[in-house]
C-alpha cells in the first residue's frame, strides 16, 4: 500500500494560455492505493463522502490515468484506490489534474518506477480529456513536475520545465462560485488579431527571461494576457478592483487561476502574497461572495509519495 500526494496548480499564468502553469506547494490531492489480485482498477472510495465524483474508474481521473499507464507498460494489474479530495472541484486549482497526478505516481512507484515523471503527463492528459473535454497538460504537467512547465507544443507532445530562479509566492483564492470550464471556454474568440498575437508573443517570451534571470520587474510587465482574460472577466465579481488591490498589496501580478473562478497573486514574500490574497478575498465579500485563500511558495516538486 502507498499514499501519493499531488498539489494544485495555476494554469495559463495570463499570457500562458494553455501551455504554462506552475506547481503550488499545497494544498493538494492525496490518492491511497493498493495491488489486488482482481486485474481490476476500482476506485472504492472516494473522501469526502460528500463529495459527488463518480467511482467508475473509467470516469473518474485517477482511474483513468492509471489504466492508460498500465496499457502502457502492457499490465494486467489490478490495483485500489482511495482518494481524498482536498481541492474543491471546478475551481480552476487543477483539482481533476492532481487526482490524476497523484494516482500516477503511487502506481509507478508500485510498479517499479517504469515512467519518468515527462512519460507520465501523457496519461494524466487522457485522465483530463474525461474531465473537461480535452487533454490539456498545463495543469497536469506541473502537479507532476513541479516548478513552471511550458508546454511547447502538443503535436508533438514537447514539455519543458523552466529553471526558474524567481523565488516567488503564490496567494491562490478561491471564490464559492460555480464556473464550469465549457462555458469559461465557449466566451473566448474563434480568431485573435495579429497585434494581440504579437503582444501576447512578447508577453510570454518576458515571463520566460523574468522567470530565468531573475528578473521581476519584467516578469511583471509580462503578467498580460490579450486572449482570455479580457473575456473572462465576466464570470469574476469585481476582477478589475481585484487586479487593483493585489497590485496595491505589491504583487507582482495576478490574474484567473485557470478556467477560473479562483484568482492567483504573485508576490517576492510570503507576506506580500498573503496581504494580497486578503485584499483578493475582501473584493470577494464585498460583492458578496464568501472565498478561501491558500498561500504557499511555487514549489519545483510536484506530486510525490507520502509514506
């Protein structure tokens, strides 16, 4: 038997749109699993009891991920899973990417370590495709790797960690609001405007020297993005107050978490990133909305085992 354990994740990271998102030290998924003589992936629970996932492996994302990873290495395997949920569901944490990442560390430990952490993503992106439609690695990619992750390209499939040398913290805020990811998707444009495109370039080439030399002030100016963000923002109570008062609180950016709804903020410190995140959550309750705040460094390891 083995627990694994696999954090939430920013994705998009504002100019990243679908191919940049970083490792939170927690909080996070825990998946506990056990061999069986059954050659059967059952997922026998599910904590929370209330939280309403379904325990049909081949719906649920740690059953998914682990049966693509046992096709893989051509095993018959059967394995339990235990997983306790501890990231809200729909919240634009990478809460369906870290079940996923998770499950597949402890079945790779099990198994002998057979997959590098890269090999695994590719099987955590099918457990993704159950979820929300498309096997997207900016949030799996990062659970299980940790740090930044870029994901250059999806055809070929091309992930890159970034050496990042930017010690930063992240404020990440959770707003009680439904956002279902199909319908944060379906606002955003067919076509971009090739100046958009231009900018948004630029924007994500500054993140990656900001990140790389360090260089914070740039990494700043790059926090942009010209694709979703400007239609997103309809589904986020007071965004533009929230932009306002984490710049006040001396992040260094910020932006939708994700899909959203949840907003993340940058900051050197731990204290300048929880100050954000409180002037985040107080925009929130002004309009009338209750939030939860998680405040942890951008963590260079990502899903790992327990015990």
């Amino acid at each position: 038997m083995i627990t694994a354990f696999a954090p939430a994740t920013v994705s998009n990271v504002n100019c990243g749109f679908d191919v940049l998102g970083f490792a939170m030290e927690g909080p996070g998924d825990e998946v506990q699993l056990a061999l069986n003589d059954l050659q059967e992936v059952r997922i026998t629970k599910i904590l929370p009891e209330t939280v309403k996932l379904s325990t049909d492996p081949m719906k649920n994302t740690a059953g998914v991920a682990i049966r693509s990873y046992l096709k893989a290495i051509d095993s018959s395997q059967g394995v339990d899973v235990v997983l306790t949920k501890n990231l809200p569901l729909g919240s634009g944490m990478g809460s369906s990417g870290a079940s996923a990442a998770a499950a597949l560390i402890g079945i790779n430990k099990l198994m002998g370590n057979k997959l590098s952490n890269e090999e695994l993503v590719p099987h955590a992106m099918e457990a993704e495709r159950i979820a929300c439609g498309s096997a997207h690695a900016d949030n799996v990619a990062p659970s299980i790797m940790g740090g930044f992750v870029l994901v250059r390209s999806y055809h070929p499939l091309d992930i890159v960690k970034i050496p990042s040398k930017a010690n930063l913290w992240c404020a990440l805020v959770h707003p009680q609001i439904e956002l279902r990811t199909e319908d944060s998707r379906k606002v955003l444009p067919e076509k971009v405007e090739i100046k958009k495109a231009i900018s948004q370039t630029g924007n994500i080439a500054g993140l990656m020297i900001g990140l790389m030399k360090p260089d914070l002030p740039l990494l700043s100016r790059s926090l942009v993005d010209e694709i979703a963000e400007p239609h997103r923002i309809q589904f986020i109570p007071g965004y533009l107050e929230i932009k306002k008062q984490a710049k006040a609180a001396g992040a260094t950016g910020s932006g939708i978490s994700g899909s959203g709804p949840s907003i993340f903020a940058l900051g050197e410190t731990r204290e300048v990133a929880e100050q954000a995140g409180e002037r985040i959550q107080s925009v929130f309750k002004v309009n009338n909305v209750t939030s939860e705040v998680y405040v942890s460094p951008i963590s260079d390891v990502g899903a790992r085992i327990l015990n």
